[in-house]
C-alpha cells in the first residue's frame, strides 16, 4: 500500500488538475491563497482514510486537529472545538481498512466543511463548497491509489 507521501502527492495532483482544468475553462478562477486552502482540504482529506492506524498520515492528520481545536479553545470558540473533538474520534471505532475506507465516506466525511459553518456559525454553504470538493478528491485520491475500486 501507498506511503503517506504518495497519499499527499496523490491529493496535491488531483486536486492540482481538477484546479487548473476549472481555471482554465473560465469556471472557477480563485485567489492564489484559496488554491493553497483547496490544497491543503484536499491533503487532509488524502490523510484521512488512514488515521485509524498509527502511520504518519495519522500523526499529521491529528496534529494539525490538535493545532486547530487549541485556536479555538483560545478563542473561546468551545461549541465548534467540541464538535472537532467528538469527530476526531469517529475513526477509533472501526478497524483498519474499516469505513473509513468507503466510497460512501469519501462523501459524507467531507460534509463536514459543509456543515460546520451552516450549523455551527450560521453562514450559507456555498462559499464552502469548493472545500468540501477538494476534500472529496483528495478522499477519493487516496481510495484510488489504494486499489479500493
């Protein structure tokens, strides 16, 4: 099976070419710093499927939860930090090449991005949508270079 840096590269790449075909047919053309946010949705969501194993990917994975769930205690923000939280332990309650290994959750998993800003803060999904997309094709990425289809 592919090393966390193939899962990474395998994100970036997907997530690079689905970017650059939509820029260059006219139909999204974001900032430089929002491409840099796809990428890095679409990294984690590459990482994903295999932090219910001790690997790197994991430890990347869960390193930049804690680093974030930290800011948001900081800034009061205990509702969303608590919700980060419940779903950083989702994987634990499956074995490896469990769910998190699904199609079905290469497309649920990432409706967080959705969900979060809508339920939690209010705001309208669709400035998040492009997210939630690069958090699919990394997901999917990774299930690719796994041979799960």
């Amino acid at each position: 099976m592919p090393g966390f840096k193939t899962h990474i590269a395998g994100a970036a790449a997907v997530t690079a070419g689905a970017l650059g075909g939509a820029y260059w047919l006219g139909a999204y053309r974001p900032s430089f710093e929002t491409m840099v946010c796809l990428g890095l949705f679409s990294i984690l969501g590459g990482l994903f499927p295999d932090v219910d194993t001790d690997s790197k990917g994991r430890r990347f994975f869960y390193g930049a939860a804690l680093v974030v769930d930290a800011v948001l205690i900081f800034r009061e923000q205990y509702r969303v930090a608590a919700v980060l939280g419940f779903c950083a332990l989702l994987p634990a309650i499956g074995s490896h090449r469990g769910w998190t290994q699904s199609w079905w959750a290469a497309l649920l998993i990432p409706g967080s991005v959705l969900l979060a800003p809508m339920l939690l803060l209010g705001l309208p999904w669709k400035p998040f949508f492009p997210y939630y997309l690069a958090t699919v094709l990394g997901y999917f990425s990774h299930l690719l270079l796994d041979r799960k289809f």
